[in-house]
C-alpha cells in the first residue's frame, strides 16, 4: 500500500507509491551527452571571458544570464503586485579542460577542484553587501536542464532574496531547535546511521542518505557528519573526503541507473547574519536524478509522489559495484 511521509524539516507531505516500483531500467531513458569536440564552445574557447581560473576549473560569466547586476535592486509596487530588476550574479563553472560530460568521470583532484572553486566564488559573492544567497547548482544532461554540449559544468548563482525554499528550511531547523535545542540535520544524520537502512555510502565525515520522505526516486542528500551551517567554513580541510563521496554517488546513479540526467544543489546558510544560523542550520547536497516527471496531482496539491520507497532506492545503489 501507499504510505504518506512527511519531511521533519519542512512539513511537506510526500506520497510513497510503493505498488507503482518499478525496476530502475523502467523509468527514463538514458542520458546522451556525448557530443563532438569541435563543436564545444568550451573547448574552443567560444565562451564568455574568464572571470577566474584555478586547477583547470575556469569560472566565466553566463552567456544567457537570468541576473546581472546592470542596475540597483529597488523593488517597486504596482498595486498588489511588486517587481524590481533582477539583480544578482549568474556564473558558470567550466569543472575541467578535458571534453568530459559527466562530474563522475573526472579525476577526484579535479572534482575537489570544483568544489574549492565554489567556496572561492561564495566567498567573493557574499562581500556584495545586495547579495542575500548564493547557490551552487549542476544540471547535467537535457532532461535536468542542460544544453546537450557534453562538457562538465555547474552554476553559481548570487541572488538579491532570500529563497522561499531556503527559508522554510531554515525556519523549520530553527523550529526544531527551539523544542529540543539540538540540530535536526545532526538528529537525521545519527539517526540514519544507526539504523543503516536508507544510508547509501558514508566515508570519515560524509554519509549519503535517500530521506525519509523522498520526492523523488533514488533522491539523495550528501550529510556532513559535523555540525556547520556553512559550506565554505564545513569544507575546509574536508575538501578530499567530499569530493571521494561525491564521486561515489555519481558513479553509482551513472552505472546502476545507466547513466540518468541529474541535477544536484548545495544547500548553505545565508550570507547575511550567518552567524545566526550556526547552531540550528547544518549545510548539505541534494541529488536527484531525473527518472520521473512531475505531473497534475503534484502540481495541483504540491504531494510529491515517489514511486520507490527510499529504503529501497538505498538498497539498490548500495549494491552497485563501482569499482569496474
């Protein structure tokens, strides 16, 4: 039978479809982002100037920005309605120099390159004292979003507002924190590791999970084991240990679930007032891959429907042998 879940973190009911499983092969088709070399604009240096350049990751401005920061923002009302230009900063994060499409087939040197280059550009981001958040984001392949051009690359964008999603995070840890003055993320993270069951891989100071209430199968969360709302502070000596992990998951879903389109987000503290946070905010990765499509019921009530029970998922990439 079906089974609701509901997320500790923000109250959100989630369906668990467990008579709709399927086998992983079942879902999407697999993801085709090879593509040729000399049509790369990567490659053949077709793309915006180099804003920076460290171990083989180039960060470059998007060529198609969705903010830029041409002019102040100053909101504006017109009657109920209040709009304002779209301030803010939209980078690309070229992860390697090599025609490679998908993060988990680059070395783990250059994928803690990737990560260094992303608390580098956070740490830069948050000195504009108009930026409220900056998220770091991968969209890889076209069914999560990507242009099929087959070169590895992420985002960073820096935002004038405070995100809703990132709010009801932050005030549903803040809510938990205040009733038993402990971080729910910690909670979560002792909890899935005694119990093994929904606990994918873990390393020294990394587990991945598939949570409780999954959106989506196969969903992901990559957990610090220490407390940090931070992840330009959490990652700092840490960066080897996370890039291992990360390389891990993305093998996993690239071989057990034939190599899907998937999107990841890290999810950290706001710049404003960080310090606020610390106790009760604990800094993460989500990874989805892209196996299923949101559709009415989901959009017209905001139910996710999973059709995989996480411990199921979790089970399943546990299994898989990433060694070949």
């Amino acid at each position: 039978m079906s089974q609701l879940r509901k997320d500790p973190l923000v109250n959100r009911w989630t369906i668990i479809a467990t008579e709709r499983a399927r086998r992983p092969a079942a879902f999407v088709d697999p993801q085709s982002t090879v593509t040729n070399q000399k049509n790369c604009p990567y490659c053949q240096d077709k793309a915006s100037p180099c804003i920076d350049e460290s171990n083989g990751v180039k960060i470059i401005n998007s060529s198609s920005p969705i903010l830029d920061d041409s002019k102040p923002f100053e909101p504006h009302r017109h009657g109920l309605y209040e709009a304002a230009h779209s301030y803010g900063s939209h980078e690309i994060v070229v992860e390697s120099p090599e025609h490679i499409a998908n993060m988990a087939d680059l070395p783990l040197v250059q994928i803690k390159a990737v990560l260094q280059a992303y608390a580098l550009r956070m740490q830069t981001h948050r000195k504009n004292p108009f930026i409220e958040y900056t998220l770091a984001y991968k969209n890889y392949g076209v069914a999560a979003g990507s242009r099929n051009i087959g070169h590895a690359r992420s985002q960073i964008m820096a935002v004038s507002v405070l995100p809703m999603r990132v709010k009801d995070k932050i005030s549903g840890a803040e809510k938990y924190f205040d009733v038993h003055e402990r971080c729910l993320f910690c909670d979560m993270v002792s909890q899935e590791i005694k119990n093994k069951e929904r606990v994918i891989v873990e390393n020294e100071h990394f587990v991945v999970i598939a949570p409780f209430a999954s959106r989506f199968p196969f969903e992901s969360w990559v957990l610090p084991k220490f407390h940090q709302c931070d992840f330009v502070e959490g990652i700092k000596a840490q960066e080897d240990s996370l890039a291992s992990i990360m390389k891990d998951i993305l093998l996993r879903f690239k071989i057990g679930l034939n190599d899907p389109a998937y999107n990841y987000m890290i999810q950290t503290s706001p710049v404003k007032d960080a310090s606020s946070y610390k106790d009760y905010y604990h800094w993460h990765i989500e990874v989805m891959p892209r196996l299923t499509r949101v559709a009415g019921f989901e959009r017209g009530t905001g139910f996710y429907i999973c059709p995989i029970p996480p411990e199921m998922a979790a089970a399943f990439l546990r299994e898989v042998d990433i060694r070949a």
